[in-house]
C-alpha cells in the first residue's frame, strides 16, 4: 500500500494519560500534515513538518501537544496529560516537495480516532 | 471573517440533476485550490484541483474558479446517491511562516434517489 498510512485507527485513552499518532507519507512525499477533526466540524490545520523540521505549528495548542517527523520512521503526534476535549479524528495527510506558491494536493490516511475515558 | 466559508448544507438534489457547491475565500493571493470528498467516518478524498482562473473538467466534476470574487465552484452532473457526502473547499493561505491549506467547514450533499 503506497498511500499514507496511520497507525493506530483507534486508540482510547484515559485522562491523564498520553496518546502518541504515528503518520507515514506516501512514497516519494516529504511533506506532512497534521489536522484534527470535531463530528460534523470541518478538518483544523495543526501542524506542517518535513524531516526534522517543524515549518509551522500554528495551529497546535501551545500545552501537551508536540508532533515530529525524525530523519528515519513516522511522523509522531503527541499529546501528553490527554483530557475528554482531546477526543477527535486526528488526520495526517502527505505532499511532494513543491516550490513557490503552488501547493501539491495533500493525500490524507485513514485517521486516527482518539477516544477519551 | 473566515478564511474559508461553504455552507453547511445540507444540498439535496435529485438524482440526475447537477449539484453545484460554493466556496468563498479570504486571501486574494491565494493560488492553489482543491475540493475533497468525505463520507461519513471517513478520510477527505482529492477530487480536483485548480489553479487558473476558468473551468477545469474531470469526468462529471467541473471545477470553476475566480479569483477576482474570491470563489471557487464544484459542479457535478448527473448526480448520484453515491455522490451523497461531504464536500470540503480548501484553499492555500499565507501563513506566518508558510502557506498552508486551509479547510472550509464543508456542504454536505444529499442525493435523492
């Protein structure tokens, strides 16, 4: 399978504790894409990394939240000391290397359903 | 104002008829434009791209695009009751340190058999 694939599908966990998201971008794609998604709310933008670089975080809450995308493996979102309004569907979603202002289109995985006791 | 407005919906037309979706953005040097799919429980879809002013034509898609009103359009003809999901806008935004897509809220579409 050569899309992007997200590990694990579902994941529950009790408060307090942490969650860790695993991405892998398509093959040939050095670009990823964090969002989180509310029911019946639109996908929000949380994080845009490329090998052992953060680009822009802007939209990641400044507390227990932190992602990477290490020179080998996954990239990893982590979310420490999760609360209930941390349930969500957590998407990642990869591109090619682009240049100027054209953005390739994202292909997103699956998601991860995160689910808090 | 948002960045990316669609409404909710949801549209329902009947099956055979042309379903168009509206987009509205913020940016005006914005230059990438996408429309994705998403059914319920699901991972958004890439259905089209556009990047010029004009139509763009895949199957029975047809994207439109203006950027001078700030507006990109989804036409899809000959609906479907499997055409029945969630279509969301997205637009590349200028951020602080980069651009980025960013999503509309998306308009759900309802296909009457």
């Amino acid at each position: 399978n050569a899309g992007v694939m997200q590990n694990p599908r579902h994941l529950v966990r009790r408060r307090g504790q942490e969650a860790r998201l695993r991405c892998s971008p398509m093959k040939g794609h050095s670009h990823v894409y964090w969002y989180r998604q509310l029911p019946e709310e639109g996908l929000k933008f949380m994080v845009y990394l490329q090998k052992e670089n953060i680009i822009d975080e802007s939209g990641m809450p400044k507390e227990r939240f932190s992602a990477e995308f290490p020179k080998e493996g996954p990239s990893i979102l982590r979310i420490q000391q999760v609360v209930r309004g941390d349930s969500a569907a957590y998407f990642c979603a990869s591109s090619p290397f682009f240049e100027g202002l054209y953005n390739q289109p994202q292909h997103f995985g699956d998601g991860t359903r995160l689910s808090i006791l | 104002q948002k960045e990316v407005e669609q409404n909710s919906g949801p549209l329902s037309v009947p099956e055979g008829a042309i379903a168009s979706l509206n987009c509205t953005y913020s940016d005006r040097g914005s230059q990438s434009f996408f429309w994705y799919r998403q059914y319920s429980g699901k991972s958004p879809e890439l259905i089209m791209s556009i990047y010029s002013n004009g139509d763009k034509e895949d199957g029975r898609f047809t994207a439109q695009l203006n950027k001078a009103s700030q507006y990109v359009s989804l036409l899809i003809r000959d609906s479907q009751p499997s055409d029945s999901a969630t279509y969301l806008c997205a637009v590349n935004i200028r951020g602080d340190s980069s651009y980025k897509l960013i999503f509309g809220s998306g308009t759900r579409l309802l296909v009457r058999p």
